[in-house]
C-alpha cells in the first residue's frame, strides 16, 4: 500500500513513517500541505496519514481539496487537538479515521488494517 504521511514533526513523522514501513508500506513524507498537494497530483495514494497543525495551514483544507476533487483515498487524520468539535470537523469533511496524538503505533496499524478491509 502506498501511504502518504503529512506530518510536520520530525519525531512523529519518522517514527510514524518507520512503523508503517515496518508494516509492509510504502512511505512518502511530506511536511506541509504544499508538499503534500504536490505529492497527491503527482502519485496515486492507497492512504493518508494527516496533521492538521501544518506550518502552512490546518490539513483540513488539504482534505477538502482531496474530497473536492472526487478522491474517495482514506483519511486518517493524526492530531493533537483532541476537542469533539476538530473530531466532527474532520469527519464531516471526509476524514475516515481520527486519531489524537499521544497515540500508540500498534493502534495506528490497527487502524490502517481496519481500513485496507
């Protein structure tokens, strides 16, 4: 599976990045949502792994033009805003999955394989 990670931390984003390789994954990384607006025009994504704290916007925008644009990819947002609101938010706007940051890697790879069924 091809997964594109969006994930402005260097420690989250390699240690996330790692786990999902170690699963049997394919990896691309980006940092911020140009990167990653880039990225999904240029390759075809099986899933992504999204921030919403970006240094160049919230990655709720990013999901929009993803859902704008008829991408029916899965969404995992990864987030440290842990308010009912930003879980609604990201739901709402195509996000299939949520999950706030402190979160366990094993969790993660549950996740992913609940969405590869």
């Amino acid at each position: 599976m091809n997964v594109l990670v969006v994930e402005d931390n260097i420690d989250i984003g390699e240690a996330v990045s790692t786990h999902v390789v170690a699963d049997g994954h394919r990896v691309d990384w980006s940092v911020n949502l140009k990167d990653a607006t880039r990225k999904l025009v240029s390759k075809k994504y099986d899933l992504v792994l999204l921030d919403l704290r970006l240094p160049d916007g919230n990655g709720l925008s990013l999901l929009q033009n993803i859902r704008d644009g008829d991408n029916q990819v899965p969404v995992i947002i990864m987030t440290a805003q842990d308010q009912i609101s930003d879980r609604w938010n990201g739901m709402r706007g195509g996000a299939n999955d949520f999950l706030v940051k402190p979160f366990g890697l094993d969790e993660l790879s549950a996740r992913i394989r609940r969405i590869q069924q």
